[in-house]
C-alpha cells in the first residue's frame, strides 16, 4: 500500500515577506494543499494521513474549511482514505470538519486526547494499522505517550499519527520522548507541529517524521518544503521520501567579503553568490518553486567592514534577479563582516578581548570546554526561555532549538563586542 504523510498545512496562512515586483507566484497554503491531493492522486495512493494544524484557527480559516472539505471529499470518492488528527491547532475545526465530510473513507483519529486505531485496507488485501492521538485543548503538558495503549500487531504495518514537540520535555505542545516512540510496536511515526523537515531513521528502530510545512511560511523555514510518500514493505514501512510543493524556498546564504575593498567589487560579489544560488536550486530540480527568497549574511574580514551595512541596503533595494526560472528576492541582510582584528594578539591577556578569544576559540573545539558547554547550554535555555513568553509561543509556531543556533548566536555576539573592544582601545 502506499501512502501520503503530511501535516502542519496552516490552511489560511501564505508564505510570509515575500514582495518581489510583478510576480504573481501563489503562496498560499491552500494552493499547497490542491499541489498535495494532485500528487496523492497521481501516485496512485492508498491513503493520505494529516498529522494535526491542517487548518490554522487564527488565520481567514473559515476561507480554508471550502477547500479543505472540497478535496478531502474528492479523495474519499476516488476510495482513497483520509486520516487526520488534530494538533494544537485545529483542535476545534478539526472535528467540525469530520462532521461534514460523511464518508466512510474519511477518519478523524483519536478525537479528546484518547488514543485510537483504524485499519485500512487496499483491495488485494493489504492492510496497516493507524494509530492516532488529537489535541483536545490547545495546551498538553503531559505527553500524548504516557497513554499510548493499543495492542501491537507484528503481522501487519502500523503507522502513529500525534501532533506534539520532540525537542523540549517542558513544551506545553505535548512532549514526545524519541526513544520512549522507537520502543513502541510502530512501524513509523508521522508527526506534527514543528515546520522545518525532520526524518530520523536509525537502522533496526522506526522511523520518526516530521513531515513539516509542504508550503514554507516564513524565512525561519529554509529548504525544501514538501510531502513524503511511504510504501509498506512485509510488515513494516518504507523509510518516506519526499515529493516538493512548496512555490517559495527560503534559503540563508553566507557571502565571504574577505578580501573586498572596494564598493564595485563588494557589488559584484553580491550578484555572483545570489545567481550561483539561484543556479544551484535550478540544478537539484525546483519542483513547484517559483521564488527564492534569500537571507544573507555577511562574513570574512573586509577593510570595508564599516561600511558593508549601507552598500547592502542599496544593493537589496535595486535588486530583482530572474534566473534560472526562478524570481530571486534578498529578504533580509545581516552585516557579520568584521574588522581585521588579530586575534593571536589578544589571546590569553587577561584583558577583556582576550576573555572573548578565549571563548570564541574554545567553541570551535572538537570537544568544547566545560565552560564553552555551559555557555552553549545557558543559551539554548534562554533563547527556549523567550520562545516561551507567552507572546511569542501563542502567535508563533515553535522552532527546533540546538547547539548550532547557540553557537552560532555566541559567536555573532563575541566577535560584534570584541570589534567595539577593539576599537574603543585603538581610540583611547
Ligand atoms: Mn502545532
């Protein structure tokens, strides 16, 4: 049998700061959506599974209940099976929607938070297991697996259908523990709620999906944006691949300055990175892509460093790139270049820039030191910690927090303080 996974639609949403002249490239979630149930029908699918925020209850939904009924009434008329759980979003559409679409195709799975198993069957026989849980309210703090309770059965394929937070025990989105899910008698997991694709497929344990947005919303979701298809193999289920729908990519994109010293030269190097990027997406195959959106970030120690700020914005706003098919925007640029500073000169001189090499070199270890460790771990915390303010975590999806972003954010810090450092000694 084959199936289709997706979730985390956001029916009503469309793909955020966008603004490139004259071009008409839809970026709807509902168009993504249309792109999804042609794809489910094109391979030929047995069913298509849904893994909660389907429908985004903050944003036009009303608008997105037509669309969503619309196609889900065409695939159950086509014998193609539909299972959707709920997830923090769309606890309440969710089971509205299930009242309207009558059909025996269609199964909304593990309504109130209790779990609940459909077995669906192709015509020749075949058959695999369902297993889901649906929000019932908009916060869960305790984990949808605690009351995981269905009886395995190692004789057919078994799929587990929960919207929840695999990367943060203190989520108020339902916690769900990687290996406490690998343990159980599921053949996959198909997960919702996080929008940046994750597949997690270690050898001898099930896999574990997050499917992510198919139509990417915002910059904060880089790369390719999709559905996956996943077929069942003896009693198991094939590691899903994914199919791309989504009509804008969002990419970051670092530009090296080092060695640029003049205005015309920053300019051309510019120009030549956004076209290789858009050359490269060309190459690996675009799918529905029809916009590029870029975030770039300045890098490398350039004489020109002070100055890069001003010729990026003029640049960015004189910027429109049609290549290879695609609409090039620059969303957003981040100035990292610094001044040339000699970092050998202040490392382990009890001075305040020495205190900053010392840390920025100690990060870049293989093995990071105890306090490096505890820097990067103090960080993930606090940048969590605001995640979680109530007026960010109520009108922003949350985002996956590791040692990469920390890092990262630490090094961005230590080398801006240490340039004023820098400079304030050189003036005194
Ligand atoms: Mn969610």
């Amino acid at each position: 049998m084959k199936l289709l996974l997706t979730g985390d639609i956001h029916l009503g949403r469309s793909s955020t700061r966008i603004s490139v002249n004259g071009d008409t490239t839809d970026l709807r979630a509902v168009s993504a959506w249309r792109r999804i149930v042609e794809t489910a029908f094109r391979e030929k699918v047995d069913a298509v599974c849904l893994s909660g925020d389907i429908v985004d209850q903050d944003n036009r939904f009303l608008e997105s209940i037509g669309p969503l009924e619309s196609e889900i009434s065409r695939l159950t008329a086509s014998g193609i099976h539909v299972l959707a759980v709920a997830g923090n979003h769309d606890f309440q559409v969710l089971p509205r929607v299930a009242e309207h679409v009558n059909s025996e195709y269609f199964h909304f799975l593990g309504q109130g938070g209790k779990w609940e198993r459909v077995t669906v069957s192709d015509q020749s026989g075949n058959a695999v297991h369902v297993d889901g849980w649906s929000f019932p309210q908009r916060y869960v703090n305790e984990s949808p697996l605690d009351s995981y309770n269905l009886p395995a059965d190692r004789t057919i394929p078994t799929i587990g259908l929960v919207h929840g937070d695999l990367h943060d025990a203190k989520s108020p989105y339902g916690f769900l523990n990687i290996n406490k899910l690998r343990s159980l008698d599921v053949s996959g997991w198909l997960l919702g709620h996080i929008h940046k694709p994750e597949l997690d497929c270690s050898a001898g344990a099930s896999w574990v999906l997050y499917p992510g947005s198919p139509q990417a919303l915002s910059p904060a979701e880089q790369g390719v944006h999709g559905a996956w298809l996943t077929e069942t193999e003896g009693n198991g289920l094939k590691v899903p691949v994914q199919a791309a729908i989504s009509s804008v990519r969002y990419e970051e994109l670092d530009i090296d300055m080092t060695g640029i010293s003049s205005r015309e030269a920053a300019e051309s190097r510019f120009f030549e990175c956004i076209r290789q990027a858009a050359q490269e997406l060309h190459d690996t195959g675009h799918g529905h892509c029809a916009v590029l959106s870029l975030r770039i970030r300045l890098t490398g120690e350039s004489a020109l460093a002070h100055e890069m700020e001003a010729i990026a914005t003029r640049v960015r706003e004189d910027l429109t790139v049609q290549h290879a098919g695609l609409t090039v925007q620059v969303e957003k640029i981040r100035n990292a270049t610094t001044a040339a500073i000699n970092l050998e000169e202040h490392a382990g001189t009890h001075t305040a820039p020495g205190a900053l090499v010392d840390i920025l070199r100690e990060l870049d270890e293989e093995k990071p030191s105890v306090r490096a460790h505890d820097l990067l771990a103090q960080v993930m915390e606090d940048i969590r910690r605001v995640d979680r303010t109530r007026d960010f975590s109520t009108h922003l999806d949350p985002r996956a927090v590791d040692e990469t972003m920390a890092r990262d954010f630490i090094r961005a810090e230590a080398r801006r303080l240490l340039s004023h450092l820098v400079a304030q000694i050189r003036n005194q």
